[in-house]
C-alpha cells in the first residue's frame, strides 16, 4: 500500500477552513479538494458519502479539539476554578484565531445545511452551555443564574464572532472574552 501524501489532520484543516469561509451550501467539490491537496477522485476515496460526510467529520474533529480544549479544561478539578475559566477561554480565542474564524456552527446552519447537521449543532451547543454552567456553579453562581450565564456567554462568542467579522475590529472579540471572564469572576 502506497503511504499517503496527505495526512488526515492536514485533510480536515484544509476542509474545515472552507466549510468555515464558505458554508456548506457555497462550499464546491474543486474548492475542498484544493484546500486538502488531494485530488476529487481521492477527496471521494476518503469521504464517499461526499460533501456531507467532509462536513460531519469537520464537525467531529472540531468537536474533539473544543472538548479537549474547552471543556475538559473547564471541568479539571486540578486546578482552581478561576484559572480554569480563564485558561478555558484561552482556548476559544485560539479555536476562533482570535476572532477571525467563523463558528463552524453558523457556516453549517446556513441553507440546507441546518437540515442536515441540526442534530449536530443542537448536541454541541448544548455542550457549551452545559460546561460554562457547570463552571458558573463551581464559582459560586446560583443554578438559575450558572444557567442564564451559560447560554449568556454561547451567545456572546457566536455574536461576537459575527460583529467582529462585519465590522473588522478584532478588538470586539477580545473585549467580550474579557467581558465573559469579568461577568464570571465578578459575581
């Protein structure tokens, strides 16, 4: 068997970065297959099932890099929960380049790509809220109001993530990562 020239992890980079910039329904079979250095004809060796199948195992791959990195930092008991917090968005400013990538989320949710990853999406942003509630308890919030700043900050990284793109002003992301940690730390 011939090794392979492209490794997988280089693969699922180039794939998530145009499904990031493109969505799935603008993301074409030529763009991808430039993006992974692989040929179409190799592109559908690895993921058959096409388009989709790149799509979903984006979403797997982000999914294990956020866990590792967000929320299983976010949940060490290892650590105090301030440093965890701070060291947990850390990790989403690195997942978004700080501020100039898009959520994989959004690109899938547009068009019909919400129809085939709603599950998907639903189960992950379940996740996030579920790990900033978590930690909200550990740093002395109330279950309503770990809750209301759990699904308080989901919003704030999607949100901001889409105004810092259409205004061009990194700094908006990085204010709301501050404002996030402050929000947590300060209650």
């Amino acid at each position: 068997m011939r090794p392979q020239k492209v490794l997988d992890e280089e693969i699922l980079i180039g794939l998530t970065k145009v499904f990031r910039s493109k969505g799935y329904e603008g993301a074409s079979l030529q763009e991808l297959a430039e993006a992974t250095g692989l040929k179409k004809a190799s592109l559908y060796h690895r993921f058959p099932n096409g388009k989709k199948e790149m799509a979903a195992a984006v979403l797997v791959h982000l999914g294990k890099w956020v866990e590792e990195n967000v929320f299983q930092v976010l949940s060490d008991r290892n650590h105090p929960p301030k440093v965890r917090l701070r060291t947990g968005l850390f990790g989403i400013k690195t997942l978004y380049n700080n501020g100039k990538e898009v959520c994989i989320f959004r690109a899938l949710s547009m068009q019909a790509g919400l129809a085939l990853f709603e599950e998907q999406i639903n189960k992950g942003m379940k996740q996030w809220i579920d790990a900033f509630n978590k930690i909200g308890l550990e740093l002395g919030l109330s279950p309503s109001e770990a809750e209301k700043n759990a699904l308080q900050t989901l919003v704030e990284i999607q949100g901001s993530l889409i105004v810092t793109k259409g205004l061009d002003d990194l700094d908006i992301f990085e204010n709301m990562l501050k404002n996030i940690e402050n929000r947590y730390l300060e209650a």
